[in-house]
C-alpha cells in the first residue's frame, strides 16, 4: 500500500472505524512500551536507545494518524489515555524511567486500547538485543495502517461500555416508585446469592485445611514406618 493509498484509505473510514484504529494504535504502543520496560535493563546502551527510538516511531506515527482522524471528525475521535500519556513523556526527550513508562503504559482509564494476544509487525517481540545484529527499522504510519487491516480480521472488539447516565425526568412518580422496588428486590438478590458464595467458599477453605492436615499426618506416619523398618533390619 503506498502512502496516497493510506491517506484515501484513512480519509474513507467512518468515525467508529477511525476510532479503531487508533486505538489499535495505541494498543501497539502500549504493548512496546511494557516490553521496553521489562527489558531496559537488560540492554546496553545501544540496544537499549535504539529501541527506544522504535518506540518513539510507533507513537509519532500513532499522533500523525491521531491529527488526520481528528481533522476529519473533529468531534467523534478522541485519542486514548495511554497514548495521551506516553506521548508526553516522549516529549520529555530523554529515554523514561521504568515506573514512568508503566504509568502511562498502564493507564487504563477509557478501556479502548487492550493489549492484545499478537500483532502484525510486533517488532518489539522479535527485538534479539544482540549489539551486533541489524539495528531496528522505524515505524511508519502507513505500516500500522496495513497491521490494523490485517489484524482486524481476527480480532475481538473490545465490550462497548454500557450507558450509565439517565434522564429520570422522562417517568412519571409510580415508575419511578416501581423501578426502586425493582432495584430493592434485585439488591436483595444479589446480597443473598453473594452471602451463599461466601459461606461455600469458607466451607471449601476449611475441607482443603483439614486434607492437608491430613496429607501431613499421612506423611509423619509413612516417614515414622520407614524410619523403624531401618531401625528393625539386621545389620
């Protein structure tokens, strides 16, 4: 795909495509960084800033998308929290320090960009941290692109977050009465079920400590025989 052909391909998507893609985006991001900082201190310094200028790729490329996405739907494309945050401490122009680079890497807040089980292009997992070996290509927008069509085939939307605000102006007093009596039963449900739970949990707790005393008193005796068996042998 040449990068005319991106652009027309990004300039195409609806609103909730372009949403897509960027937070396969930044999913990739997160995913490097983690790997980034699980393995910095195991790289020299070579290794350990060349991969980081492969992360810096991945997140500029994931803001180049981010720009055309929001000029086109200014009001409907929102870049995740992650990306937001890893972005920033790029900006920082030094390679971040490993609770840094968790933070922002673990910053969940919007649940649209989980990591996911493998990627298309997953440089940072195939990264040798060899000195001597070929040093990593930088990432280009238009190659994420392609990895997000690829990858999109198989992948699982993540669950879209259910509607939790509501306008009680639109019921009258009784449905409103009737609702809570609902909402009371449920509760009441719920709290009986989870007492249930509790107390099945407790007696499972307690069968696995009794087996295990058990085990261990099986253990002493079987020790016990074999120690006075020894002891009755003629020598």
């Amino acid at each position: 795909m040449t990068i005319r052909e991106t652009y027309h391909l990004i300039r195409d998507l609806d609103p909730g495509e372009g949403q897509d893609l960027l937070n396969y985006a930044s999913s990739r991001v997160r995913a490097a960084a983690y790997t980034f900082a699980s393995r910095m201190e195991s790289f020299d310094e070579p290794n350990r800033f060349q991969f980081y200028n492969n992360l810096q790729s991945e997140i500029l490329s994931t803001n180049y998308i981010t720009g055309i996405l929001v000029t086109i739907h200014p009001e409907q494309i929102s870049p995740p929290c992650a990306i937001r945050g890893l972005t920033r401490l790029m900006l920082d122009n030094a390679v971040p320090k490993f609770d840094a680079l968790m933070a922002a890497a673990g910053d969940t807040r919007d649940e649209r960009d989980p990591i996911l089980p493998k990627y298309s292009g997953d440089w940072w997992l195939r990264w040798s941290g060899d000195p001597t070996g070929p040093p990593g290509e930088s990432v280009r927008f238009y190659q994420v692109t392609e990895w997000w069509k690829a990858d999109r085939a198989h992948r699982i939307p993540p669950p879209q977050r259910l509607q939790t605000e509501v306008n009680l102006s639109k019921f009258s007093v009784k449905e409103l009465n009737d609702a809570r009596v609902v909402a009371a039963d449920a509760l009441a449900f719920i709290d009986a079920a989870l007492d249930a739970n509790f107390d099945h949990l407790v007696s499972i707790s307690e069968n696995l400590i009794k087996k295990r005393a058990l085990y261990a008193d099986i253990e002493a005796l079987q020790e016990k025989m074999v120690k006075e068996e020894v002891e009755e042998t003629p020598k």
